[in-house]
C-alpha cells in the first residue's frame, strides 16, 4: 500500500509505503507518478539507500531533485511510513 504525499504543479502525485524492516534497516519507498497521454511516467527511490529501484520517463535532471526530496524530507517520510500517512483532516 502506499500513502498519499503531495501532488506537484505538474501533476507529479508523490506516495510513500509504509515502513518496511530488511536485515534490520528500516525501509520506505517513495513513489512518483505523472499522467501522460498514453500511461505514466514513474519512478521509485528506496531510502536509506537512495536506491532508484523504477525509473521510466523522468529526466535526470528530475531524478536528481526528486532526489533532494528523498533525501531532505526522509525524516518526514520515515515519520508518516511509521504511522500509516497522514490523516488529513477535512473541514467542513
């Protein structure tokens, strides 16, 4: 499963997974996803590792600032993986 993040100007949705143990590291995957006319444009980093384990129709130069994402918000990220996402209240 994964949890909503934030959806960028260009429609770039960010998810994240829960929080996930191998060989005793804690693991979150983080996901970004762009509609284009036939499908999506994808790719997935695995922190700690900054591993991109998908990566299909995102420049590098977006590669590398998704990157800086992953890496100055992975403390909110490992945050919200351990509690399930956000609840984002709605007002009514």
């Amino acid at each position: 499963m994964m949890y909503p993040y934030i959806e960028l100007a260009d429609e770039t949705l960010i998810t994240h997974s829960h929080l996930k143990q191998e060989d005793g590291i804690k693991i979150v995957d983080v996901h970004f996803e762009r509609p284009k006319p036939y499908g999506f444009d994808m790719a997935r980093c695995r922190i700690p590792s900054y591993e991109w384990i998908m990566r299909d129709g995102y420049s590098d130069d977006e590669i590398a600032i998704f990157e800086r994402m992953c890496r100055n918000g992975a403390h909110t990220f490992y945050k919200y993986a351990e509690i399930g996402g956000m609840d984002i209240a709605k007002v009514v």
